[in-house]
C-alpha cells in the first residue's frame, strides 16, 4: 500500500475527512469521515504531517537498517507541488554530474511540466532539446524523483522549458529524526555561561552532534548554539536553545588530536527559527537523497 502527503487544502474544517489520515510512520490519526472540528486541531495535525493510503502499485527497495521506508509511487499531480517550487534537474555525462536548480512554472496533466530554464551566474545556461535528466524536489517530508526529458527550449516571453510529463513519481518519506551531514562553524554557550567554538557534524530538526577541543558543559547542561545556513540563497542566524544529552571523545588518530562530542537535544525553538531549521535539514536529506 502506498501513501501520498495531504495538503493544508485537502482538508477543511467543520467537514468530514474524506479517506483515513495517517501521520509519517502510517500510524492513523483519523478515520476516514472524523471531522476537523477546529482551525487549531487543523493545524497541529498539519504539524505532524498527514499522509494518506493510495491504491497505486508500490516499488520496494532495499532500506538502510530499517531506517528507510521503502519508496512508494505516484502520479506528478498527486504531489501538489505550489508553482515557484524548486526542482533539480540532474544530468549524468562522462564528464560527471550537472546539477540545476529550476522554478515551477506550471504543468498540464499527462502533456508537460514547465520549469524556468536554469542560470549561472546571472546567465541562462543553453539547454537542447532531447536533453535527458532525473528530476527531483522535496515537498512536505518527501523526496520525489522521476525521469523527464526537454522536449521544447522556449524564450518568448522569458526563458522556459517543457519537460515531458512522467507516467509515474518515485516519493521516499524522510524518518523521523533523519539527521543531515553537515560541516557548521558554531558558537556555544555551555552551562557554565562560557562561549566555546564548535563544528555541527550532523544536524536533525530536533538535536545535532557538535565536536569541539574540549567539553562545553556535561549531560544535561542547557546550552545555546548560533549557527548561521543559507536556505533559498538567504543566509540566515540561528539562535536555538539546547539541553546536552552526551559528552564523550572520539578516537584518536595518527596526527590528528581527539575531538569531544556533544549530543544535543533542541528544545523550546521560537517558531522562525524552526521553519528555518526545517527548510535547510530538508535541503541537505534532498541532496543526499540524489546522491544515493
């Protein structure tokens, strides 16, 4: 059985729910014909990600230490996507891969998918036609991919592509608590009011593993952390509360010193500041994803 992410705009307050809803690890929260009393009760299980069950055959690959659902399939329109959204074209050539980042113009049902045509440098790249990629986006707590090829270069009124309309999309449903490898410089405040310098190493929506020269702070020590990320070509300050839960030294190596861990554990995030956080977890999991 397969499942697809529900858009704030498939449900509507004061109206029965028209299939059963489940949340991101298939466990139901409403039966199919509960109504959504409440703007707020809307909201919260918006927050906790809706998906609901397609009858659609499902593709099963192999998941890494169960960590990973298998992938499902659906159909490009069943994803509503907003147009704006970001898209990535990949292209594989002998010299290696190519990556382009692309806008949703709009797509015709079983015709075509317009996307603006990718820049460099404040320059459109030349695209021709026949030009074959894997496509892939992120939308809600997924990552889809397909297989399309350009079928027309426009540049009347502005430069755009159609690209072919896939007869099916491969979507993954990113786990809970997926953590993102990054490399962050970070400033720390630990428990003992003093600042320390950090990397992030890897980071979640809910905690990160930070390494530093000596220990900030021992478990359960409240710590902030200031990192800064670029989400949509923004760079942005994050200020985000934390509560150490582990400290503990790598291994050494020849000629390389041992590095203290910090597992952290966010908690009580201002609301911007997770919007922000989420946006750029996601992004990396996305990259990574095209990697894989």
């Amino acid at each position: 059985m397969s499942f697809v992410r529900v858009n704030s705009g498939e449900v509507e307050v004061g109206r029965p729910v028209p299939w059963s809803l489940y949340d991101d690890r298939r466990q139901l929260l409403l039966a199919r014909g509960v109504i959504v009393e409440t703007e707020s009760q809307k909201q919260a299980l918006m927050e906790r990600g809706l998906f609901r069950k397609l009858q659609v055959s499902e593709t099963r690959l192999n998941s890494e230490a169960g960590e990973r659902p298998s992938d499902d399939m659906c159909s490009f329109d069943e994803i509503k996507l907003d147009i704006g959204d970001t898209l990535q074209l990949q292209t594989q050539s002998d010299s290696g891969q190519s990556r382009y980042y692309v806008k949703l113009i709009g797509y015709l049902k079983g015709k075509s998918i317009l996307v603006t045509t990718p820049t460099q440098d404040g320059k459109v790249l030349l695209m021709r036609e026949g030009q074959s990629f894997v496509v892939r986006m992120f939308s809600g707590k997924s990552v889809f991919a397909f297989g399309a090829t350009i079928f027309k270069v426009a540049n009347v009124p502005f430069p755009h592509l159609h690209l072919t309309y896939p007869n099916s999309v491969r979507g993954l449903v990113v786990r809970r608590g997926a953590r993102a490898r990054v490399n962050l410089i970070a400033a720390v405040v630990g428990g003992d009011g003093r600042s320390h310098a950090a990397s992030i190493v890897d980071l979640s929506t809910g905690g990160a593993m930070l390494t530093g020269k000596s220990p900030m702070g021992v478990k359960d020590d409240r710590l902030t952390i200031k990192f800064r990320v670029v989400v949509s070509e923004v760079e942005q300050l994050l200020t985000i509360p934390a509560v150490l839960r582990s400290v503990h030294a790598s291994a050494a190596t020849e000629g390389v010193a041992p590095q203290i861990q910090h597992g952290v554990q966010f908690e009580d995030l201002p609301h911007a500041e997770q919007v922000v956080l989420s946006a750029f977890v996601y992004r990396i999991l996305f990259e990574e994803s095209a990697d894989g």
